[in-house]
C-alpha cells in the first residue's frame, strides 16, 4: 500500500474508530456454492427456463411461479427474503449489469480457493490450486479471530455442506468448532443436534462429499441458539452440484431453500440478546460459473464469467443502501478485512492479508466530511 493510499484509509477509518462506536460483536458468513450473481440480481434465467438440457421440460410449476416481465420482479420471486428485508437493510455488491463489480483474484475460480480467498483475505496461486483437500497453510480468519477476540473453540464455529471445509477452515486442525459432509458430530450437545447428526445418513445427497443443505443450516442454527458462537460461518453447497448436473430445476429449489434459511437466521437473530443489534450478516459466494446455455453448468479458469461473484453485507456499521448507488469493483479478498474492520480490528493486524476493507460496507464512508484527496 501506498503511503498516500494508506494515510486516505487512516483518515477514512478514524473519526468512526475514535468515536468508539463500533457495535458489531459478533459474525455470520454464510457461502452458497457457486450461486451465479445472475440469478441473485435477475432471479429465473430466461435463457435456460425452458432448456430442455438443463432438466427444465417438466418444470411447469417452476416457471409459472417464478416468472416475470422485469429482472426485479424475477428475483423478487425466487429470494423474497433477500429483496424485501436483507438488502434493504444494508449493502448488496455485483450486478455486473449495473456497474458493480466483485470478483474472485485467485486464478482457478473453483471452490477450495475461492473459500480459502474468502477466509485469508488473500490469493495462494500455485498452492491452492484446485480442490483437493490439502491443509490449508495460512492462519484462517476464524482461527486468527479466536485469538484476537480470546475465544474458545466452541465459540468459533464452521458448518459446512462440503466435506473439504476440513482442509479449507483451518491450518491447524481443531483450533474451531468445524462440521462439514458427512461427519457425525461430538455427543451431548442438545437433543436437536443428535437428531441431526444421525438423520444426515440417513438422507443422503447424490454426492459422497456433500451432505443436505437442510442438515448443515438446521445443525448451524441450532448452534447458534445453544452455544453462542462469536464467530460462525454456515456453507451451503447443493445449488453447485445440481448446476455441475445440469439441473436447473433443482437449483432454482436448491436458491429457494437458500432464502428461507437466510429469514429463519434473520429471524434467530433478532430473538437472540446476544445477535441483536449487534451481528454482521455477511453472504456471498465462492465463484460464479458461465453465463450461456453452454456453459452455465460449469466454472473454472476456461469458462469466462466464473470470476464473477457477489455480496451481501448488513451490520450495525454498515448502511442501509440496498444495491443503489455502487458502481466500480471489489474483491473475494476484500471480505476478511471488511469483516475485522465491522469488528474495530485494524486489518493489518493480519499478516499477509492482500484485500482491503470495502468502503461501501462501513457507514464512515458516507458520513460528511472536509473532502480528503482520493487520486
Ligand atoms: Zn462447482
């Protein structure tokens, strides 16, 4: 960083950190696997709705109830949740045909760096480079979190439809609370999690690396009511195999489920003393995928578009914009600092991190002041 750049961050950040009003305590990230920005901003694709190759031929139902002359009026459909309620409450990144921009820097657009880019605010080109479930070598955000913030295990948690978030979530294994694919959990934490830890074999996804949806959220959500994680990251993973499938069908479900998971979190935070008014909500995705009838299934370094990803940020130092007003580009490697800075954590503190914080997420951007030079 430039000295000039630095000295413009520092004279961004510190009325806002001066005034010691930062709220924010507690995180939740939530990922959904290579959910396309096409169908958060513009809802059922009118280019494959009636695709016969996408399993779209005895979709009726799907059609007539998520169909609509306008884009806003397509995603309002299929994530009403998230159009009614979470973006108004705060920031929404990546309508591409809009002018706003979030992109992946990892060359690979595939899941593991994509995730690892999200959780060490970095790129590791040439040491991630696909999925295998190698140990991830750097100090993720959760386990630098539960040092910086003194947390125990417990209260740093991840939960994950993808058996690799064992490789992914951290460099040294069990330094957090991590569930993910088919994995029992440990006995004896509540009635509903030992429900949940057995039903997961007994319902069982077409994939042997990744588990329901429904069994990572209702795990995660139980989580949260009964231990009271400072830090939880909750990874969706369906929408990705079902597009690798080429199910249209079941993604548009698999996106429904998406929404009415992200109001029953909605919901349990505003219920929770220790959630409300004072939780980030961060939501985005690990890589886009392509953007024609060819090539929607798939993502990777040959399918251009798949760089292209999304966000969703609310929290009580961010403003409540909606997606109106952003244009220009951030990165995947910007949400780990963005994240620390909502928590009054100077970034910097952690080594090696490459992203910035984002300054459309943090309301001091937006509180008047002497105009500073930004060249
Ligand atoms: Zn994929």
């Amino acid at each position: 960083m430039s000295t000039r750049r630095r000295a413009f961050l520092c004279c961004l950040l510190l009325p806002f950190l001066a005034a010691g009003q930062h709220k924010t305590r507690n995180v939740i990230l939530v990922t959904a696997d290579g959910l396309r920005w096409q169908e958060v901003f513009g809802g059922i694709d009118p280019l494959l709705q009636n695709e016969k190759s996408a399993g779209m031929e005895e979709a009726d139902e799907l059609r007539a109830r998520l169909s609509a002359a306008t884009r806003e009026e397509r995603r309002r459909k299929l994530m009403p949740f998230f159009w009614s309620t979470l973006a108004p409450a705060g920031i929404v990144l990546g309508d591409v045909s809009k002018g706003s921009s979030v992109k992946v820097t990892n060359k690979y657009h595939v899941s593991y760096p994509g995730y690892s880019e999200i959780l060490t605010g970095r790129a590791q080109d040439g040491v991630i480079v696909g999925n295998r479930p190698i140990r991830n070598p750097t100090q993720t955000l959760p386990e630098f979190l539960r040092r910086k913030l003194g947390l125990t295990k417990e209260q740093v948690a991840l939960f994950g439809s993808w058996r690799v978030f064992h490789a992914i979530g951290e460099s040294k294994p069990g330094t957090i609370f991590l569930n993910a694919g088919y994995r029992e959990l440990p006995a004896g934490l509540s009635p509903r999690l030992e429900k949940l830890s057995s039903l997961q074999f007994d319902v069982l996804t077409p994939w042997p690396t990744v588990r329901h949806d429904y069994i990572t959220f209702e795990m995660a959500l139980e989580y949260l009511r009964t231990a009271h994680p400072g830090f939880l990251h909750i990874a969706f993973g369906e929408a990705d195999d079902w597009a690798h499938d080429k199910r249209y069908d079941r993604v548009l479900v698999s996106i429904g489920y998406f929404d009415r998971a992200l109001k029953q979190l909605w919901t349990a935070i505003q219920a929770l003393p220790e959630y409300r008014d004072s939780t980030a909500l961060v939501i985005t995705s690990d890589h886009g995928r392509g953007g024609t009838v060819g090539d929607w299934t798939s993502h990777g370094q040959s399918v251009p578009g798949s760089e292209q990803i999304w966000l969703a940020m609310v929290s009580p130092e961010t403003p409540a914009r909606g997606e109106t007003g952003f244009a220009g580009e951030v990165h995947q490697r910007d949400i780990a600092p963005t994240i620390l800075e909502l928590l009054g954590i100077d970034y910097r503190e952690y080594t090696g991190v490459l992203g910035k914080p984002i300054p459309q997420a943090l309301k001091a951007h937006f509180t008047p002041r002497p105009r500073a030079s930004t060249k």
